[in-house]
C-alpha cells in the first residue's frame, strides 16, 4: 500500500487506465467478452464492458458458470417480479392490438368471440358514459334556463316598481303645476292704459 494519499491517487489513475485498456484490447483482439469493475479507496465505481454485451450479462453468465450465487432470494424474487410484469405487458401489447383489430389470423374462433364479446361490451359502456354526460348537461342547461329566467323576473318587478315610483312623482308634479289658478287674485297688465304708453 502507498502511504502518500498523492501518490497513490496518481498511482491508482494510471494502473486503472491500464486495466481498461487492457481489457478492452483483450475483447477486441481475442474476441472475448471482458467486464472490469473498479472501486477506488473512497468507493467511487469504475467499470468497463464489451461494446457486444453488457455488465449484467457477463454477470450471470459467471454466475451460471461458477456456481457462486450473486443474487439473494430478495434480488431473485425482485427479477422474478419484473419478468412477470414484462410478460403480463407484452400480453396486454398483443390484446390490444387485437382489439384494434390487428394480427387476427392466428387466432382461433372462440377467442374471436371472446374478443367481439368485449368490444361490445366496451361499446355498451361507452354509450351509457355518453348518455350520463348529456343528463348532466341538460340538467347544468335546465337549472341555467331557471336560473335566468328567475333573474329575468327580478329584474322586470324592479322595473315595475321604478316605474311606478315615477309615474308618482310625474303626477305629483302636474298636479302642483297649476299654481296660478290657486292664487287669490291676479294681476293684469292692460297695453291699452294711458300711463303705460310712451310720450310722443
């Protein structure tokens, strides 16, 4: 082990870089495929793989090779659970490109059935959905008619009411209009009388 942390830092960059190289000069030249993991002192990961195979590939190979198990039961059952999902996706990929009515002729006559049975249902179900919807419309449609009608009412009794209100105040007004006709006596000029005319 190289006491200076600097050196062997330096030393770790350079002997690193040659196993990669190595590596990678072994795959090509001699056909093979090679993975180099790498975790220097402080736990950072290096790694290298074959451009035509990947880590996890050369894995199981030694795995399946060796005998060693790499894997506990909780990663197996993890794997296990994935390929059951990419499975159950593949089968959902295939239904419903038969239900787009795509890659028909490999199947048999009772699953043809079982196919248009759903696409039947599918369609009942769709009709009912656009049948609730246009409830709810002429429903929202309905209550909106009532609502403005009901404003409609409102505004035309507050319109009866000003009106009213005026036609109250124009009569009180012509009703007092008439004042002179009230009046105890009148004056009256007469043109004619003699003072009023101007000196010739």
């Amino acid at each position: 082990r190289i006491e200076n942390s600097t050196n062997r830092q330096v030393t770790f960059s350079k002997r690193r870089a040659g196993i990669i190289k190595k590596a990678r000069e072994i795959g090509v030249l001699c056909d093979a495929e090679v993975g180099v993991v790498v975790f220097s002192s402080a736990g950072k990961l290096h790694d290298y793989c074959s451009p035509k195979t990947t880590l996890s590939r050369i894995l199981e190979k030694y795995q399946t090779n060796s005998g060693k198990i790499l894997w506990d039961e909780k990663h197996k059952s993890l794997s296990a659970e994935i390929d059951r999902v990419k499975k159950e996706n593949d089968n959902m990929q295939i239904e419903l490109r038969h239900m787009k009515g795509e890659d028909l002729n490999s199947l048999q006559p009772k699953e043809l059935i079982s196919i248009e049975e759903a696409l039947q249902n599918g369609q009942t179900n769709l009709r009912d959905k656009q049948m609730e919807h246009w409830r709810m419309r002429r429903r929202n449609d309905k209550m909106l008619e009532d609502e403005h009608r009901l404003l409609a009412f409102r505004v035309h009794q507050q319109d009866v009411e000003l009106s009213g209100d005026m036609r109250e105040l124009e009569l009180g007004y012509h009703h007092n209009r008439d004042f002179a006709a009230q009046m105890p006596f009148t004056f009256r000029v007469q043109p004619s009388h003699p003072n009023l005319q101007e000196d010739k």
